[in-house]
C-alpha cells in the first residue's frame, strides 16, 4: 500500500521562489504540490478550496502578511499545518507567527533535506524550529517578565490605541498631546517591554494581559 502523499500549498510572493520550492517538493514522491499564492489572502482562500495539508507560509507579502494568514487559516481550518518559511528571524517576526498557531518556523537557508524532514513533521503537528528561532523562544521563557507596574498610564493609553491602529498624529489629537510626545511614549513603552517595534510591542502588552 502507497502511503498517501502531503499536499503542499506553497505561499510566496517572488515567483523565482515559489519555482525553486516546487522543483523540491516535486522531485520527492512522498508530496504533492496541490497549488500556490502569491499573498495571504490568496493563501488562505486556495489552502481551504485546496484542503492542503501543509501551507509553506512567507511572512510579509502584499495585502495580507504571513502572520494574519495564518491566524485566519486557524479559524477556518485549524486541521491545515503552516510552517513559516522566511528570511526574517527577528523578535517582532518569530514571536506574533508562532502565536498566531504556527506549527514550525525555518529560514530559507534551510537544506534541502532539513525543509523536507521540517514538512513531514509538520504534517504530523509536531514543532519545527530553526536553531536561531529555538534560541529566541527560549531567551524569552528565561527572560523573567517585568510588572506591569512599569508602563505609565499615559504609555499604556498610547499603546492601546497603537493597538486598535490608531496612527501617532490621531493618537496625539485623541490625547491633547504632540505627535513627538506620543513617540516618546511609544520609546519607552518598547524600552519598557523589551522590544524594537510597534507590533512587537502590541504582541508583547497582549501576552502580559496589559492589553484585552
């Protein structure tokens, strides 16, 4: 009896790309590569029509990022794998797609052979890290988290409306403040949280219950 193969979606929005990972997953009998999306809406749509096993996820792509792909793929077929595959390893990337139920997470650096072992596995629900991604997530389960005592009130009203995608010019107007001001806030608040960016910062407050 033939073991029945993964169907893949590949999502990506460089074509030379996409061409490269179907020329892998083609070359191996144990896949088939069941069709492609060049952005997350288009992800989303063919993984569910398709009823893909595993979506190979680029993260930032136009109209809709990798991150809130994968988090409406959850909603509407949380039995479809998503291993990101992305050149960006940062705080701000690695953190919001493994929250938003990604099952693995490598860089296209990856080896052939080490891509095709990450899918398999993933097909199965179990967690594939890039080394570098592994350091990061365990740095941030060492890190002890700071009280939430530390924001000030004013840094938490900014970064409240940040996340509701309040701009700093309407948040600055909502607050009777300067748009230097609300910046300011925004600096410490990322200080404050460990973190370099807006979305890291958001993704941070949600995980310590500052934000609801």
């Amino acid at each position: 009896m033939t073991e029945q193969r993964i169907r893949l979606l590949i999502v990506d929005d460089h074509p030379i790309v996409r061409d490269g990972l179907r020329a892998v997953f083609e070359d191996d009998a144990a896949f088939e590569v069941a069709g492609e999306a060049g952005d997350g809406i288009e992800a989303v749509d063919r993984a569910v029509a398709l009823g893909v096993d595993v979506v190979l996820m680029d993260l930032r792509m136009p109209r809709m990022g990798g991150v809130e792909a994968i988090r409406r793929l959850r909603e509407k077929a949380p039995d479809i794998r998503v291993l990101v595959l992305t050149t960006f390893d940062s705080d701000s990337d690695v953190l919001p797609a493994v929250e938003a139920g990604a099952t693995g997470y490598l860089l296209k650096d990856a080896p052939r052979d080490e891509l095709l072992r990450a899918v398999h596995a993933a097909n199965l629900g179990q967690a594939v890290l890039a080394p570098s991604v592994a350091q990061k997530l365990l740095g941030r389960v060492r890190t002890p988290v700071a009280p939430a005592e530390q924001l000030t009130d004013r840094e938490l009203k900014v970064l409240t409306l940040v996340a509701s995608g309040t701009t700093n010019r309407e948040a600055a107007k909502q607050l009777f403040i300067s748009e230097a001001t609300v910046k300011t806030h925004l600096l410490h608040a990322y200080a404050k949280l460990g973190v370099r960016d807006r979305a890291a910062a958001v993704a941070e407050a949600y995980k310590r219950g500052l934000l609801g």
